[in-house]
C-alpha cells in the first residue's frame, strides 16, 4: 500500500531482498499574510507543485476566510495567531471543519512532522528562546517581514534551525515564503509574483 503521505514508495534491490524507501517530506513555511488572500493562494498554489506535504503558517493570518484559500491544495495547515489575530473564534470554527484540514494552536505550536520537531511563534524573541533550548529541530516565526534562516547554537550543544520566511504579503519586502526538505534541511525561497 501507499505511506500515510499518499506518495508512492520505490523499492531499492538488494542481494536478496527489497528495501523499502520514500521520498523526503517536504513543507511550506509562510507568514504574515495581512489577508492578501491572493498571495497566500499563490504560495500555497506554488508549495503543492513543488511536493510540499504541509503548509505552516507563522502567525498574522488576520481574517480566518483567507486560510480558505490554500484549501484548493489540499495540503494541511498548521497556524498560530500573530499580533494581528483577527476573529480568533471564527478561525477556530474554520479550523474546526475536517474538510479544511486546518489546525489551529493559539498563539504557538509543538508539532511533529516527519521525523523532525518544530515550534512555531510569531514573535521573533520568543523564536530565538525557542530554539536556544535545545527542543527542537526547527523554529518557525515571522512578524518582522524579514526573510532570515540562521542554525543557532543550543544549551545543549546541538543546533536548531531558526527560519523567518519573511511576509508573503510582500510587507517589507518581496513575496516570500520558504520550502523545507525536513530530511536534508535544505531551505530553498520562493518569491510570490
């Protein structure tokens, strides 16, 4: 049968027997939509044709009807609230409809995608916290609109990926958003026309 991620195993021949392998997973990292519905559409749209399996959303979402907009995808999302939080209870009522695959966490989030652990905030502070700790293999932020991918040295003596994929809105700068290979941890960006 198919892996739960819906791509196609290939097999690789060994002497005597076959090993099954997939493909690394791939997400979008996007942030600050500000309701640029459009933008957030176009990136969405992009993350799909370049395999993403997941969407994660770093906050400033504002209007709950613009994560609609992704559902075209089919992709899931995972959002947190920024400082322009909007309709807090319509979100989570949008959320809360299975056919929108939308998980939404408040103002941060814990997650477990592949085999990689990721945090995601708005507030780029509380990022940097984060990620010190030593808990996680990824941070995800946004509200600066700066586009910014740093490994950061841990208490622990290990390093965690600290990513701002900057506004998708294009406030601040380009359109952006940032692809992840959670298996390589090569993070490749994407400008939205």
């Amino acid at each position: 049968g198919q892996p739960a991620s819906g791509r196609h195993p290939w097999y690789v021949l060994h002497p005597g027997k076959f090993t099954r392998r997939t493909y690394g997973m791939k997400i979008a990292v996007i942030s600050d939509s500000h309701d640029n519905r459009d933008k957030f559409r176009q990136a969405a749209i992009a993350a799909k044709q370049d395999r993403a399996e997941a969407i994660l959303h770093c906050g400033d979402i504002v209007a709950p009807s613009t994560l609609k907009e992704a559902r075209e995808t089919g992709l899931p999302i995972h959002a947190i609230h920024g400082n322009n939080a909007g309709d807090l209870v319509m979100m989570q009522h949008i959320a809360g409809k299975p056919e929108n695959r939308i998980s939404f966490y408040g103002q941060d989030a814990s997650i477990k995608l592949g085999e990689r652990t990721i945090f995601l905030v708005h507030y780029p502070h509380y990022a940097r916290a984060m990620a010190v700790t030593g808990d996680y293999d990824i941070v995800c932020y946004g509200h600066d609109h700066h586009y910014h991918e740093e490994q950061v040295e841990t208490i622990k003596g290990t390093t965690t990926l600290l990513l701002n994929p900057g506004s998708v809105a294009g406030l601040d700068g380009p359109p952006s958003f940032m692809m992840l290979d959670l298996d390589t941890l090569k993070i490749t960006r994407h400008l939205v026309d």
